[in-house]
C-alpha cells in the first residue's frame, strides 16, 4: 500500500450516503479504499459503496431482515444497527456454539449458518469473502438463507490484473492446520480477534462467473468513481447477488 503522508493528498466536498450529510471528505495518503474517511461516521469508501446500493436496490431496508457478517462499530454497520427493524449482526468464535448470542453478537460459521432457508431479505459483508476457506460453500448457505427476491451485497477486493475468477492462497486441512499456498501470508484487521484474518483467496475479473457456479444467483458488479459520495480509488466494486 502507498505510504501515507503528513499532508492530504486529496479534499473533496460531498455527500456521505451513510450518515446522509454534507461533508468534507479528505485522505491524507492516496490509498484512498482505507483512508478517505466520512469525517462523522468514520465511513470508508467501500461502506459508501455498499450505502448507495443498498438504498438503491431495497429503499425499503428497514423494514427487512438484515444479516450482516462480520461488522465493524461504525459507518454502514452501525446505521444499520440503528435503524434496521430486524438486524442481526454476527461474528464467528470458533470455540463457542453456532447460533447463540455472545458478546452482543449472534455466533455463525458462514460456511454451516444455522439460520433457517428462505428466513432473510438481505446479506451484508464487508470485505469477508477474501478470508474464508470454503468460498463455495458460504454463497451455498447464503443462497439458501435468503428468501426468494432475496440480496446479498458484498465487498472483497477483486485484483484489476487478474482474469481469472480466484488464486487460493491458503488451505484448511483436515487435522485444522493450515497450508499456505501462496508465500508470505497476508493477513487484515479482525475486529474480534487480534491476530487478524488471514487471506485464503484472490479474486479476478471472472468471479462473478464463478459465484454464478458455487450458487444459482444472478451476479452483478458495480464499479465507482464517485467523488460526489466519497468513493473513489483502488477497490470500490460492490457484488449483488439475487436469489431469483
């Protein structure tokens, strides 16, 4: 990532499509996908990304059924958090049972959900499908949550040089280590664990065929350059999948 300077590199007034104000929107580093942040809700550009969809695709969200994976206390999570009538963010702990509530969270492996079929309108995650090990498996169980007319939105970085749909980086074996097939790791922020997550996939241009493959959606993705709303850069690209 580019290093980060003393100065901003880039100002802009806008609008943020999450806490819904006139902002500044500034970034004192060129990595903008981090660090041009909403200066009130601390949003960064890929939750303004998913904001702007989500109101597009379901005006009517609040009065839906939400699963959010993995969020984080700020920008879109939290707005959600707030005024969604049927929220329910989770995270997964490993040592504790699926689908109970723990630390203010409901506890789900996205590969194994406990949800019932057909029980939810949208699926939300932010950056989450670069860290898990089954990816096929996780559009499976969404696909099935989800009633019929049912979204799922989503972020992950797809590599703009890459063609094909993934690289696998790393493997679960069998006895629960962990190969890696791509040296060194990499490893992102994990707001429940200090040690981070660590990258299992690469995704290309082609990943929105291969989801079609892993579960019978119909994929789209989107792409910014969005000064207006405070997204541009590296990244922006929100995924829609519909459940037909």
């Amino acid at each position: 990532m580019p290093d980060e300077q003393t100065e901003p590199v880039y100002a802009h007034d806008g609008y943020c499509p999450v806490c819904q104000k006139p902002v500044r929107f500034a970034a004192a580093g060129s990595w903008y996908r981090q660090h041009l942040l909403c200066p009130l809700c601390q949003s960064v550009v890929r939750e303004r990304a998913l904001a702007l969809i989500l109101f597009e695709e379901r005006p009517n969200w609040r009065t839906l059924t939400i699963h959010e994976s993995s969020p984080l206390n700020r920008g879109i999570s939290a707005k959600l958090k707030a005024e969604g009538g049927n929220y329910i963010p989770s995270h997964y702990f490993p040592d504790q049972p699926l689908g109970i509530e723990f630390r203010g969270f409901r506890n789900e492996n996205l590969e194994r959900q406990t949800f019932p079929d057909d029980s939810l309108d949208i699926v939300i995650s932010l950056d989450v499908m670069e860290h898990v090990f089954h990816p096929d498996l996780v559009y499976s169980e969404i696909y099935r949550t989800l009633k019929p007319g049912g979204v799922y939105l989503h972020t992950f970085p797809i590599a703009k040089t890459m063609v094909p749909a993934f690289r696998q980086r790393a493997r679960l074996e069998e006895d629960g280590t962990v190969c890696h097939l791509v040296e060194p790791p990499q490893y992102h922020g994990n707001p429940v664990d200090a040690q981070g997550s660590l990258v299992t996939y690469d995704y290309g241009y082609e990943v929105d065929r291969q989801i079609a493959a892993w579960a019978p959606f119909d994929v789209r993705v989107t792409r910014f350059w969005d000064q207006t709303h405070g997204i541009i850069g590296d990244y922006t690209e929100v995924v829609i999948c519909t459940k037909p």
